[in-house]
C-alpha cells in the first residue's frame, strides 16, 4: 500500500479547487452587503454635513431679504416721513405729494435690496454638491459591484482534463 497514491483533502477544502461557488457567492455578497451599509453611513452623514454647510451659506442671504422685505412693508415711517417734510418744505409740493415721493423712494430701496439678496442666492445657491457627486459614485460603483457578482454566480464550465 505504500506505493499507491494518496488521496488528500487540498488545504483549501475542496479536492483543490478553491472556495465553493456557493459559498464564494455567499461570501462576495456579504462583503458587498458590508460595503453598501458602509456607503450608506457615509453619505447620510456627508448628507448632514452638506445641509449643515447649506443653511449656514443661506443665513445671510435669507436675513438680507428679510431686511429688505420689512423695509418694503414698513418703508421706514420716521425717515420716509422726514423725507417729506423736507420735500414740502423746500418745494411747493403739498404734503400729500411730498409722502407719496418719499414712499416711492422707500419702494425704491427695498426692491434694490430685495432684487440684490435674490441674485445672491440664485448665483451662491450650491447646497448639496458633495452629497449628490458622492452619491452618483456610490450608485456607479454599486451596479458595478452588481454586475461583477452576478457574472460570479453563473456556473463555469468543468475543467478539461487532457490524459
């Protein structure tokens, strides 16, 4: 018996030839299982951090047209109406004329304003940039990933053996 061959169990356990397909296929789905929840951590919380960076670039714009809002509803009394009587005074406008020009001039104003925070936020407005390029990469890898793994579990043709 000392002359036969032996037959033995190669180390990777299966007569040679690797890891199972099953068990390969169960493996490479975990792990990309694993990646995907890892992925999805991470843009959640670049998510956060974009909103985060969103609302602070927003803060000033917002307040401006805030600002510019109340002036248009509120159009200054005190100023618009020293405005006015200043106008009467230096001319022979009635009173009446002289506050319909100071209101115009407060019109005026808060248009500028509000026509100046509109641009700033049409022309700074880029919230969530980083998430949605990190997000495009994550689905492009993701169907990658995919496509890989479904070519893994078509069944291979068995080996030729030349004798």
């Amino acid at each position: 018996m000392v002359d036969q061959t032996q037959v033995r169990v190669a180390e990777t356990g299966t007569n040679g030839r690797g890891e199972s397909p099953p068990r390969a296929m169960a493996r490479s789905t975990g792990e990309f299982l694993h990646d995907v929840t890892t992925l999805a951590e991470l843009q959640g919380k670049l998510l956060w951090v974009d909103c985060q960076n969103g609302l602070r670039k927003l803060l000033i714009p917002i307040v401006t047209l805030v600002v510019g809002l109340v002036v248009a509803i509120g159009c200054v009394p005190i100023a618009l109406a020293a405005l006015a009587l200043t106008i009467a005074e230096l001319t022979e406008l009635t009173i009446a004329a002289s506050l319909g020009i100071s209101l115009a001039v407060g019109l005026v104003l808060a248009a500028i304003l509000s026509v100046g925070a509109y641009f700033w936020l049409r022309n700074g407005f880029s919230f969530l940039e980083r998430s949605y390029y990190e997000w495009t990469r994550n689905v492009a890898w993701a169907k990658d990933m995919m496509k890989r793994l479904s070519q893994m579990s078509r069944p291979q043709p068995p080996p030729r053996t030349v004798y």
